[in-house]
C-alpha cells in the first residue's frame, strides 16, 4: 500500500465519531453511529428499508455509511444493498458490488437510489441503461448486490461528486460491501466487481483498493463498455470529424462532453485548477451550469451551445492532455495511461462495437496492453450493440464468468 494510502487509513482508523442524532430515511427512523464508536471506512450511519421494482425478486435496503473521502477524510455515502429471497447458501450470498455509469457530471441528486430504473433518471432521460435488468438478473440468480451511489451522490452526500476519480470510485465499492455485511449477516465474504461505462472504469480500480477491507475477498472483476483511454477517444473523434463532415459537430459534441467531464473531476480534487488552460470562453461558459444537471440534459445544454455557433464554437484546446495538472489527472486515474495500472485476479470485458461513447480501437488497445502486463482478461464484442445493448446481449457470458468467479 502507498506512503500515503496507508497514513490515511490509519488516520481515519483512530478517528471517532460524534453522530449521535437520528436519520430519517423514507420515514423510517434509524439510530446514527453511537458516540463511542470508532468511525472508519464502512461504519454503518443507518439503514432503512428501500422500494424497489418487482422483477427484482428479494428486498433492499439503503444504506448511509461512511466512507474516506478525495480529500481524505470520512464523509457520508449512500449503498443501496439488494438481497435474493429465500433461505442463503452455507456460505452466505456471494456479492457483487455494481457500479453505474455516469449520471451526471455533479448533481447528488441524480442517484442510482433516487430513480426507479437505478441509474439516476437516463432512463427517464431517454437512455434505456437497462440497470434495472442488470441488478434484477443478478439478484434473481442468487447473488446479493451492493450498488453504491458514489461519493458525492445520493441525498446524504455533503461532498462534490469527484467524476472519474479512480480511487473514490474503488473506495465507494469496497465500503459499500463492508457497510453491507454489518447489515446483513447472511453475505458471502467473497465479491466481484461488476460495472458499465464510468463504473466499468471504477471496477478496474477495486482491486488495488480491495486491500483495504483485506476481512474479504475479492475474486475478479467485470467491466462492460468501460470507459477509458480519454485522450486516445477525443483523438479518434477528430479523426472521423475529419471524414465524416456531415456528422462533425456531433463529433465536437462529443469532444467537448469529455473535456468538460476530465475538467469537473480534476476541479473538485484540485480546485485551483483554471478552466481555461484547457478550453475556450464558450466551453467554460457552460461549465456551471453543465455541472448541475444530470447527464442527458446536460449533453443537451452542451449539444444547443455547440449547434449554436457550429465550427466557430471555442471549445476544447487540441493541447488539452498535455495541461501539467490534466497530464497528471489521467495518469492517475485513466488505465490506458497509468504507468502501473495492473491486474491479477480473472478480469471480464464486454463491448459492443457500436458504441458512440466507448470505442473499439481503445478498447482493443487496453486489453493488449493489460494482457501484456500479465492480466488474465477474457474480451469479448458482441456485434450489432452499442454503450447499452451490450449489456443485456453479454449477461449469458457474464453469469458464466461469475459462476466461475464463485466456483474457485
């Protein structure tokens, strides 16, 4: 574990809590932390029974707990727990801890926790995400899913959303799965991570922060249509702008999207961060407002700013990734360039190569560079589906891999 990674974790370990009001939930009432409990990561706050759709086949509960904030201390978060009905096996529901896309670039209230369909309202937006079905076909086979919101996201949240930070994204993950086992006696002490889009970025992350809950074992990972390999995307992007004139602004649509995004996330770790060392006036402009919407509107915001003044928009600077302080967010952050990124434990990735979001030549890129590093990475497309098809399309090879996964 890192210099600091480690001082943190011992710091957050000493530090206690003094939350000794009650939370209302949904009208339920359940008792805060006790005074002379020690607060760490996964410190269960309160849980409260959660309505949930009725192809889910189980009950929920949603759970405030803590978890170590970007700026390194505990803050609250919100895990939704979804569990099969019936009587568990010997050893308990073995877990998956699900992350979703994004759904929003800043807004809290655009939830997983908040939105019937469990993705913060794309689908009510008019992205059909299929979460629903994901978490349903999940639970109805017999696993228990743990479905955080995030840092930053969710009701309870008192901290900005942290867009594509590696390491909040893991620890949002790993502290949902130990909140969720001091809930529920009856979980397995063995997980997978399972993720689309941003959260097919976030489970690439768990293993390296897995260590930090070393109580239970992670056994491998599951990213669909993972969102990666940023400046290598905005690069391609221009490329079939170039060929493609007629589809150009929906390319710089695109573009601009993703920059204003790396743009959010790098601010909220570093706030000194100007803007405008990476964008024109037109984009920044957009920037306050981008940050207060969930995804589709703001894709929608940005889409009428960019239509508006077509090529003569001042958006993104070609030089973008090259900004020291941005150079060093992707690093850290993106797979396709950090230096160590690695994995060990058995990895599924499923893509669909008519993805607008996420594309095939990056994609492909990482899983060589990720074979090269030893990874044990099974890849595999399915023709004909884009960021979302994919996901039910891939489910059958999906269940293999996890069955697997639980078999070992």
């Amino acid at each position: 574990m890192p210099a600091i990674r480690l001082a943190r974790a011992i710091a957050n370990a000493l530090v206690t809590t003094m939350l000794i009001s009650t939370t209302v939930i949904g009208g339920f009432v359940a008792p805060s932390l006790a005074a002379e409990e020690v607060a760490t990561s996964g410190s269960v706050v309160s849980h409260a029974p959660h309505k949930i759709s009725p192809e889910i086949k189980g009950h929920a509960e949603l759970i405030v707990h803590l978890m170590q904030s970007v700026s390194g201390s505990l803050t609250k978060a919100s895990t939704l727990l979804f569990v099969p009905e019936g009587k568990p096996p010997a050893r308990g529901w073995p877990v998956i801890t699900w992350a979703h896309g994004t759904t929003t670039p800043g807004n809290k209230l655009c939830a997983p926790s908040l939105a019937d369909a469990l993705d913060g309202g794309l689908t009510k937006d008019g992205f059909n995400s299929d979460y629903l079905f994901e978490i349903s076909t999940l639970v109805n086979a017999g696993y228990a899913v743990v479905a955080p919101d995030l840092e930053g996201l969710g009701e309870v949240a008192t901290v900005p959303y942290p867009y594509f930070n590696a390491s909040s994204l893991a620890r949002s993950l790993v502290s949902g799965v130990v909140a969720a086992h001091k809930v529920n006696a009856n979980l397995s002490k063995e997980y997978v991570a399972v993720g689309h889009s941003d959260g097919g970025h976030a489970v690439l992350g768990v293993e390296a922060y897995a260590e930090e809950a070393p109580q239970f074992e992670f056994k491998g990972t599951v990213a669909i249509a993972p969102y990666t390999s940023i400046d290598a995307y905005v690069k391609e992007l221009e490329q079939r702008a170039a060929a493609n004139p007629e589809k150009a602004n929906g390319f710089r649509l695109l573009q601009n999207f993703n920059i204003a995004l790396m743009t959010t996330g790098l601010r909220v770790v570093d706030p000194s961060f100007e803007a405008s060392s990476v964008m024109g006036p037109d984009l920044e402009a957009q920037l306050n407002e981008f940050i207060t919407r969930c995804s589709v509107p703001a894709i929608g915001g940005l889409s009428k700013a960019v239509m508006a003044k077509g090529k003569t928009f001042d958006g993104f600077k070609q030089d973008w990734a090259t900004n020291p302080k941005m150079a060093a967010f992707l690093a850290e952050n993106d797979p396709a360039v950090d230096p160590d990124f690695r994995l060990k434990k058995p990895t599924f990735i499923a893509f669909g190569p008519d993805d607008a979001f996420v594309f095939e030549n990056t994609t492909r890129a990482l899983v060589v560079r990720m074979k090269a590093a030893g990874t044990p990475v099974t890849y595999n497309e399915y023709p004909h589906t884009d960021h979302f098809t994919v996901i039910r399309a891939s489910q059958p090879d999906i269940m293999d891999f996890l069955k697997q996964r639980f078999a070992d």
